[in-house]
C-alpha cells in the first residue's frame, strides 16, 4: 500500500516537472539557445513517454488527464515559440493549438456534465502527438521546416481532431471522478511559500544562465539553498510536515539544484568559445546523464522512508558546488567530469545524516 501511494505522489511530482520543462524549452527556443533546447525537448519527451508506460498498469482519470495535458503543454509552447521567432508560419502551430484546446474544451464541458466521464485518448491521437515531436524537432535542429514530414503530422492533428467529434476521447466509466480529491487552500501551508520561492529562484537562475549571466544564475542557485533550508526548519518547527509539501519539496529542488545546474552547465560550454566540438558534444551528454540522475533521486526519495539520513548525496548540494567550482574559476572543459562525479554521488547509495 505504501509502495502504490509513494507511486502516486512520484507521478504528480513528475507531472509537475515535465511542465516546468516544457516552459524552459520554450524559453531556450525564444532565445535561440539552439542545443539547449532540442535536449531540454528531446528529454521532456523521453520523461514522458517513460512516465506513461510506467503508469500504464496503475492509470486513473487523473493520470490519463494530466500526462496528456503535460504532453500538449510541451508540443505547444514550442509550436507557438517557433512561430514567434519566425521560424514556422504562425497557421502551423495554430492548427496545432486548436485541436488540443478543442479537446480540453470539449472534455472539460462532458466532465462537468456527466462526473461518470472517464478520459481515454485514442490510438490516432497518440500517433499524432508523436509524428508533432518529431516534425518540430526537425524544425529545431536544422531551423527550417521540412514540409513533407510537417505536411503528414498536420495532416494527422487534423484527422485526429476530427476522429475526437465522431468518437469522443471521453467515455462513460463506471467510477466518479477523482479529480475532487485536491484543494489547493487545504494543502498550501507556510512552510511551501518558502519552497516555492526556492522553485522561482531556480528558475530565475535558468533564465540568468540562458542569457549567460552565470555569476547571477550561481547566486540565484545559492539562494535557493538557503530556502530550501528555511522550508524545512520551519515545517519541523510549526508541524507542518506532510506529503504534499514533501512531494512539493522534492519538485522545487529538482528544478532549482537538478534542472538548474544543467541548464547552467549547458550554456556554459556554449559560452565557452575555447572548446572543441568533442569536448561540447561530451558536455551534452554529461549534463543530460545528470539531469537523468536527478529525476532517478527524485523518484527513489519519493518511495523511501529512511529515517534519520539520505540514501545517495542530497539534491540540495548541487546548489553549493556548482556556484562554487565557478566562483573559483574552474576551467569550462572540467565541469561535465564534474556533473558525471555529482550524478553518480546522487543515485549512489551513499548515506547521508539529514540536517534536519
């Protein structure tokens, strides 16, 4: 029992993250930060479609709501930045936008109608959600489109939105909905204002890094250390503990000392003019395998109780080291090394006293 509501909690949490990553790929596209956004879209994919076959045998309407949501936020605010940078004509994202939004319009109103409606997407609709991934990948990677393969996923957006009105995504379940299950009000308590601000400071040092401001983006990662720190003490101290600011806790430091550090780390060996091509490829890579080891902490913290300690080196950590290695100057062509020492320590089972 506990196994199957620790899953719960690492679904939501991930559901969370895979929007934030959606919002920072976008961003990488609007700034044309060109390899940090193709890996930060490949990736928030890849995240995806694990994350649903992984739910696939303990699936709710919740769930099958909310990974679809998490897979159009992603397509969409790509499609719509594309089009704004210039780089795709504007009726191509919104023929993409507006068959999603008929969708959840649609959905929405038969939910509201009739809680017995229960979300089922079709096979059409998969198919197109992926023939999108890959035509706008294709647009990122080579910045210009290639229209036979944009041409047959429009085509299959179309005549998935058309197969929605002949046979609705939602049908009849035997089940209420679930959906009634969370209020924001009752869940929000004072020690999470401080771990939200510790998310927003993770994301303000993305945005820093993107615009290589690394000195700011370092401070902005410090400072969300000492956030972190504050949410926790101030959670013990007024017995605010419970999971949904555990699982909002391991969210926020998944952005601001996982997501954070790599973005971080990616656009400095941009920076870096004297790096080789090899040595920015490994750089890539490097960072993606932590980001990777990052999630895989978050998921394996989520489902352990150990009392007392961490297993593997604390998240938080990266918020100290990362700025550090930088405020003393170390070389660029050191830090994927580094951030590969940093992932291994995270997924390592290691044991680490807890501060609190």
């Amino acid at each position: 029992m506990r196994i199957k509501i620790a899953r719960e909690r690492l679904f939501y949490t991930i559901f969370g993250l895979r929007c934030i990553l959606a919002f920072i790929a976008a961003a990488a596209v609007f700034f044309n930060r060109k390899n940090i956004s193709i890996v930060l879209f490949i990736f928030t994919a890849l995240v995806g479609f694990f994350d649903s076959l992984a739910a696939r045998k303990h699936d709710s309407q919740l769930r099958l709501i909310i990974d679809f949501l998490a897979d159009k936020l992603l397509v969409n605010l790509v499609a719509i930045t594309l089009a704004i940078n210039g780089i795709i004509p504007w009726w191509v994202s919104l023929i993409v936008l507006a068959r999603d939004l008929l969708t959840i319009i649609g959905g929405a109103i038969l939910i509201y109608k009739d809680v017995r409606r229960e979300f089922k997407q079709t096979v059409i609709g998969k198919i197109s959600y992926f023939s999108q991934v890959m035509a706008l990948m294709q647009v990122m990677i080579s910045q210009q489109v290639d229209w036979y393969l944009m041409s047959a996923a429009l085509t299959l957006t179309i005549a998935s939105g058309a197969y929605t009105f002949v046979k609705s995504e939602f049908r009849l379940a035997r089940k209420k909905t679930d959906l009634e299950q969370f209020r924001m009000v009752k869940l929000l308590k004072l020690a999470d204002a401080f771990t939200l601000v510790g998310a927003a400071l993770g994301l303000v040092s993305i945005a820093f890094s993107i615009n290589d401001s690394f000195r700011y983006a370092a401070i902005a990662m410090l400072a969300a250390v000492v956030f972190d720190y504050l949410d926790g003490k101030i959670a013990v101290t007024l017995h605010q503990q419970n999971p949904f600011g555990r699982e909002l806790d391991s969210l926020a430091d998944t952005v601001a000392f996982g997501v954070a550090p790599a973005i971080f780390g990616f656009s400095l060996i941009q920076y870096s003019s004297n790096l080789k091509q090899f040595q920015v490829t490994f750089g890539m890579i490097a960072f993606t395998v932590f980001l990777f080891c990052g999630i895989l902490r978050l998921a394996r913290y989520n489902i352990m109780d150990i009392k007392g300690a961490y297993a593997g080196m604390p998240i938080t950590l990266n918020g100290i080291f990362i700025p550090f290695i930088y405020f003393i100057g170390t070389p660029a062509k050191f830090y994927p090394y580094i951030y590969l020492v940093l992932g291994v320590l995270m997924v390592s089972s290691l044991r680490v006293k807890k501060l609190l």
